[in-house]
C-alpha cells in the first residue's frame, strides 16, 4: 500500500514551492504575523516531506531535485523580499545566495561532467538549513513583536554558519573530485 504514496514527499514540495506566492504578498504588504504562519507551514513540509522520503522510502529521482529546489525558492525568496522591506541586512542576503548559487553549480558541474547522481546533502548542510528557518523565524518575530533579538551577533553567526557549510561542500566536492579523477 505503500507505494501509493510515493508521490507525497514530492508534493509536499510542490506545495512549499506554492506557498511563497501568498508569503511573498503577505511580507510586501508588512502582514508579519500571516507570513509567518505561512512561512511555518512552508518550512513544516520540507521536515515532512524528508522525513517520508528517507523513512517510507519514497524517495524518486523528481524528489532529489525538486526538494532542494523547493528549500532554495523558499530560503532565498523569503530573504530576499527581507531585505527589500529593510529587515536583513545586505551581507547576510549575499552569503545566503553565494553559498546556494556555489552549491547548484558545483552539483551542476558534478552531474555534468562526472555524470555522478545528485549529491547527497552532508549533515552540516542540513543543520544550515535549519539555522537558517530559525533566523527567518527569528526575524519574524522580531518584527511582529519590537523584540529586537535580531542583531549584529546573530547576523554575522548565520553567516557565518553559512559560509562554513559552503566551505565544508567545496571541500566535500574537491574530495570526490580527486576520487573520481584517480579512479
């Protein structure tokens, strides 16, 4: 019975990526507290849908990508209308775009030229992910309630954290790059 629901995780997906139209227009019309609600939602599913992924094994090639696609749209988009609206500052939209750019054309590179499957994401980059809806949960409620929690300290440890997972899947990628180039 199982099988029958292998589509879910990559629904789930699909629903992530759906959200962002009405969480993009809640922040541009400054409606924080239904943003954030959405925002939620829209995280809820990428946890959902891995966790049915790896433990139903439901897992399909369409998942592998359309997954981490769905994590950058929501990721990259909700910072990005952030900054427009003034709430994050410049450095940290940068370092949240480099990093993921970098990482989509090294699995680019990868599959193109080594022909290996997509990679699969290290443990650091799923804490990063995870890092990084916490800050975007975090600025939420900064704004929502003037709680100012939301700093400098706090900007410069998510990117800073980011750029460590960056470096970590540059050195990952070298290192396989260096086992498929011997072999």
């Amino acid at each position: 019975m199982s099988k029958y629901f292998i589509f879910l995780p990559n629904l789930l997906s699909i629903i992530r990526i759906y959200l962002m139209y009405p969480l993009l227009t809640f922040i541009l019309e400054e409606n924080y507290i239904f943003a954030l609600y959405v925002f939620i939602v829209a995280a809820a599913t990428d946890g959902l849908d891995g966790y049915l992924a790896r433990v139903m094994n439901w897992q399909t090639d369409l998942g592998k990508i359309l997954d981490p696609v769905a994590d950058k749209v929501l990721l990259i988009g909700t910072i990005l209308i952030l900054w427009i609206n003034n709430h994050i500052p410049i450095y940290v939209l940068i370092v949240f775009v480099l990093r993921d750019f970098i990482i989509i054309m090294g699995a680019a590179f990868h599959m193109t030229v080594y022909e290996t499957a997509t990679p699969n994401p290290n443990i650091f980059g799923k804490i990063t992910t995870f890092v990084h809806i916490g800050y975007l949960v975090g600025v939420f409620i900064d704004i929502i309630f003037a709680l100012n929690i939301i700093n400098f300290f706090i900007d410069v440890f998510v990117a800073l954290i980011t750029i460590t997972s960056l470096l970590l899947y540059g050195y990952n990628w070298f290192k396989l790059t260096a086992e498929l180039n011997r072999g």
